[in-house]
C-alpha cells in the first residue's frame, strides 16, 4: 500500500492536506513525497501528522527524500539549513532537531541518487 507524490511539486501550501492524510488513511504502508519542496514550516507539520496517527494501525513511512528536508543528506555543497517562510525562525540547529524527530516518527531522508543515463558516443567515421 504505496501513495507516491514524487516529484509533484508540492509545496508548503499542502503540508498540511498531507498531515490530515497521514492520520486518516490508516492502510497506507508508504508515502513517497521525494522531490518536493518541503521545507521547515512543513516538515514540523507533517511530523505532527506522523505523530497524531490513529493508534490502533502502525504510522506510514515517510520518503521525504530529496527534499530540503534532507539538505544535509545530498551530499552538495549546502551552506545552511533552507529554512523556508522567514517567520519560521529557523536555524540550522532547530533544522537537525526536526531532522532527527521526523527519523525517529518513521520518515526517510537518505538521499537516492538517481542512476546516469548511458553517455551517447558519437560515430566521427558516420559523421
């Protein structure tokens, strides 16, 4: 039982649609919301939705992977913490805390580096 909204450009705007999903699908195993742009205002309220599930199922994963979520994970050359709305007060150390919560309540912020495309080489003798 997989719901993936990977790569749907979601935004903060529907973090909390998610949340309320999240205690109210109670068959739900995984959810994929990889490739989004969720950042610290919606990850406090998804992991209050993580938090708030139904205590008679077990809680959903969560693949937040590849998301600002997880930019200490992607391995790239990122400065600080993306905190998302200015009113958020965030800092890179609240932005860990949040990190370790959301792993602990069942999501997922490793970073899965999509596979290379096979280089296309170029026949000089075909032009």
């Amino acid at each position: 039982r997989l719901i993936s909204f990977r790569d749907c450009k979601l935004t903060n705007k529907v973090a909390p649609l998610v949340a309320v999903f999240l205690r109210g699908f109670p068959p739900l195993e995984v959810m994929d919301l990889s490739q989004n742009r969720f950042s610290y205002t919606s990850g406090k309220t998804l992991l209050a939705g993580l938090h708030a599930e139904n205590p008679k199922f077990p809680h959903a994963k969560l693949v937040l992977s590849e998301t600002p979520l997880a930019y200490s994970k992607i391995g790239g050359s990122t400065v600080s913490a993306p905190c998302g709305h200015l009113t958020s007060r965030c800092t890179s150390g609240k932005y860990n805390v949040l990190q370790k919560n959301l792993t602990k309540a069942g999501a997922v912020l490793e970073y899965t580096p999509k596979p290379k495309r096979p280089s296309r080489e170029v026949d000089a003798k075909k032009g």
